[in-house]
C-alpha cells in the first residue's frame, strides 16, 4: 500500500513520501506527517539478528512506499558504509545499570550523520523519481550537529546546493571550525548575528517567501531541507531505536515482550518524535523521556500543557539543546488534536505572535507516554564527573543531561524496566566541557590542547573529525544579519551561477 503523507496545517493536502521530502516543508508552513504509523511487519525475534542495514530497509520501507526495493537499499547502503568508525553503526554499550546508544560514530561524530548519511541518496533519488530539473538549495539552520552533518552529506552531490546558517557564539569551538572549514563547491555556511531560534525562523520564512520561490525557480532552483522539518530525516531516526530493541533481545538483557523506557536530550523534538514512532511501529517502549537542559521550554510543557517560549535564552555546555523554538513538536501536537489540522494551525499561529500556547485537558491526556526532566549545568557536569568516576565511562554534555534525567526518573518514580540512553555526540565534540567536569585543573584551557588528555582519560581513540580539522584551512566566513538572510542566500546562489 502507498503511504501518503499529509500537512500538519492542511488536512485536503497529500504527497508521496518522495514528494515529501523534495518540498521539506509544505507550502502553508506546515510539517508532513505520514497518514498513518505503519508497522512492523517482522518479529523482534528475526530482528534481532539482523545488521543495521538490513533493520533500517525493515523499518523505511514502510515510510517510504513509492521507492523501489532496489533504490531503498541503495540508499542505505551508500550510507551505512565505511563513513562509520565501527562496523554495527549504532554500538550499544552498557553504562552503570544504563544501556547507551552510541549514535555519534559517523563522520561528524554527531546522532545526525545516522540520518544525515542518508538524506542526500533518499533527495537525488526523490529528484530523479519526480523529474526535477532544478538544482536543489538545501537550506538549513544550525544548533551546532545538522549543519556540518549536512555539509559533509550534500558536499559536491550533483545537482545540489547548501547552505547552513548557525548562531555565531553560540556553537562550541569544534562544532564551528567543522563547519567552516567544511570542503565542497556547492555549499556555504554564514554565522548569523542572533541564536539559533532566530536562524530557524528565518530559514522556515524564507521556504515560505512565494516571491523568492518563484525567483530561485526562474534561475533554475528549488529549496529543500536538511533540519528534522524534513520526514527524509525524522524516518531514518525510527531505525535505530528499532535496532537498539532488537539488539538488547539478542545480548540476553530484556525478554521477548519486555517493555524498555527511553531518555533522548532533545531540543528540536525530532530525536524523541522518532523513538515515540518506533513505540508506534510496535517497539514495547514504556516512558519516553524528554530531556531538557537550562533552555526548559519542554519540561514546562509536559509539565503543564503550556508551551511558552518567552523566556530567557539560555547559552549551555550543551549548545545542540540551545532551543526555544521546538519545531519538531508540531508533529506530536497535530497527533494528540486527532489529526486537526485547523487545531494545529490556530496553536502554531499562537505560538508566531504571541510566544504561547496551551493545549487542551483532552489533548494532554494524550501525552500520557511522555514525561519530562531537565538538568542543570552543575547538574550536567556532575553526570559526567560522577559517570567516569564510578564506570570509567566517558560522555559528552549531551548525552549527560539525559543521564541526569533518566537517574532522576528512575529514582523519583521507582519504575525499574530498563533504560536506553540516546547517545548523542562524541565527547570529543565538547571537549573542553567535558574535560572540566571530569577534573577542574583543566579549567580553561584549549580545547584544541586537551585532545591528548581526553585520549587517555577515555581511551577512546581521537576521531578523524577531529584529527582533520586540527589544521584545516578556513574556507567560510560570511555574517549577517537576521534580516539578511534573504538578501545573503540570493548573493550566495547568485555568485554560484
């Protein structure tokens, strides 16, 4: 059967899965969504014998229904290859009474390469299938992890263009030198003057701009997405919460059956969108645990049903959390409002202009699968200190927020079914933080100096990420302002011609 996905924002409105992931964004501004969660058509049981390729074709195939056998496995493979430093892909490594997926053994060193690897193959496949003719301009902001993901994924693909905005300040230092001196004669990255809700808002204004779609058309171009907006990226994020499942069956730690609660740090909502999919699928997840750090905009909302970004931005050790503005959370709410796209769209407007909205008492009922936690940054750095303390374990900033919240959960509600932990960056990726909290000696120094340090505290060998941007060349060193976006991306595009 055709899977057609359908605007949060307009119910009459239906594409194909290859359609939906040109567009990235629908024309009214809303988010695609499938019709409906399929599900699995395999047993946990032959599963959990199954490499991550063959589980990612397992799971997409029933997302993106008008992709052929042949060119859905062509993607995955073209992008689970050698790009990873370790064979599984997603290794799952037992922390303490904990069970971590390591999602950062891409090219990045970052969860986004696991979907990122992939959206340029799942594009030229959809561009070809639907006879694009224009040059595709994947148009992006960035907290930190999906733009130099993005860069390394679209970097010289044919017939594409990128350019990745991110919030100057507000990216650590190896998150910034990733991107700037990213290789490739078809991409651009620009530091924009404000934070990363400012970016994100002037990328989505920019695909809804009619003037600018229309002028790019007549130069021979189209806009596409590469952020979590994209279901080309939200539906390869479904695979490895089903590989993780499958994978803990298989190493004898959970029974056939055996309900798992999950912790994913999210900001942007896309990570635990895709976990609360794979529940869906039927994947015996309990609890889905939303981890926040200081910018704790979605644990006030499940906490109370009120989403209101009007609040101080908060600059963290954990910058890819940074986020007022979680754009991937309209999903979930145009689910819990029945598939009401006039509901939706009257919150979404609310949230435009005012910075708020409240859900109803019928919809918060709904959200009976989530709950919520945040840490501190002393809270943060004590996971981390705490961890390799007592495990020997080393874990980015990230990933120690989740953590954090997992431990709070668990001790706070006594719930004992075992808990996955989304791992989402290499401690490399924040080295400075992370060194710091593990001992304040290395207060203040280098990150670039620390490198060696965090080698043999963690024995983890340095990344080639890493090891390449040492002494890169800077290549990209374009700013502006907000209000410049427009004007920068058509110097950009217009410069390429």
């Amino acid at each position: 059967m055709n899977l057609l996905y359908k605007s949060t924002r307009n119910a009459e409105y239906t594409v194909t899965a290859s359609q939906a992931i040109l567009k990235g964004l629908a024309e009214d501004g809303g988010l695609f969504v499938p019709v409906e969660i399929p599900k699995l058509d395999v047993t946990m049981a032959e599963l959990k014998s199954m490499s991550y390729q063959d589980t990612a074709y397992a799971v997409m195939k029933h997302f993106l229904t008008d992709f052929t056998e042949e060119e859905l496995k062509h993607c995955i493979n073209n992008a689970y290859d050698s790009k990873f430093d370790t064979e599984v892909i997603a290794p799952l490594v037992k922390v303490g009474d904990t069970y971590h997926l390591e999602l950062f053994h891409g090219a990045t060193i970052a969860f986004k390469d696991m979907a990122l690897s992939i959206l340029p193959h799942l594009l030229t496949t959809a561009a070809k299938k639907n006879n694009v003719k224009n040059d595709i301009v994947i148009l992006t902001a960035t907290s930190g992890d999906t733009g130099k993901a993005a860069l390394a994924g679209f970097a010289d693909v044919p017939g594409t263009r990128i350019i990745v905005f991110y919030p100057k300040n507000g990216v650590s230092k190896v998150q910034e030198l990733q991107m700037v001196t990213q290789k490739g004669d078809n991409t651009a990255v620009v530091a924009i003057h404000g934070n990363f809700d400012n970016a994100q808002s002037g990328v989505k204004a920019l695909f809804e701009d009619k003037e600018l779609e229309k002028e790019l058309a007549d130069a021979g171009y189209q806009f596409s997405s590469a952020n979590s907006i994209n279901i080309g990226r939200l539906v390869p994020q479904v695979v490895y919460y089903v590989y993780a499942y499958a994978k803990l069956l298989e190493n004898e730690e959970i029974a056939v059956g055996e309900e798992i609660n999950v912790t994913v740090p999210t900001g942007n909502f896309g990570n635990i969108l895709a976990a609360y999919y794979a529940k869906q699928m039927g994947v015996p997840i309990g609890k889905l645990i939303c981890a926040s750090n200081e910018n704790k905009v979605l644990f006030d909302f499940f906490k109370t049903g009120k989403y209101d970004r009007n609040r101080e931005f908060v600059l963290t050790s954990s910058p890819s959390m940074d986020i007022l503005i979680s754009s991937n959370l309209e999903r979930l709410i145009y689910t819990i409002a029945g598939q009401d796209a006039d509901k939706d769209r009257e919150l979404m407007e609310a949230l435009k202009t005012t910075g708020i909205y409240e859900i109803t008492e019928d919809m918060k009922a709904k959200l009976a699968d989530f709950e919520g936690g945040y840490a501190t940054e002393e809270e943060t750095k004590a996971a981390i200190h705490d961890t390799y303390a007592s495990t020997g374990y080393v874990m980015d900033t990230h990933t120690a927020v989740a953590a954090h919240v997992s431990k709070v959960y668990q001790n706070t509600t006594g719930n004992e079914k075992k808990m996955l932990v989304a791992s989402t960056a290499s401690p490399y990726k924040f080295i400075g933080s992370v060194m710091t909290a593990i001992d304040e000696k290395y207060a203040g120094m280098d990150d670039f100096a620390l490198i060696d340090e965090l080698e043999k505290t963690s024995a983890m060998e340095v990344p080639n990420a890493i090891k390449e941007i040492q002494n890169a060349e800077i290549r990209h060193t374009l700013e502006c302002d907000v209000d410049q976006m427009k004007s920068t991306v058509k110097a950009i595009l217009k410069a390429g011609m």
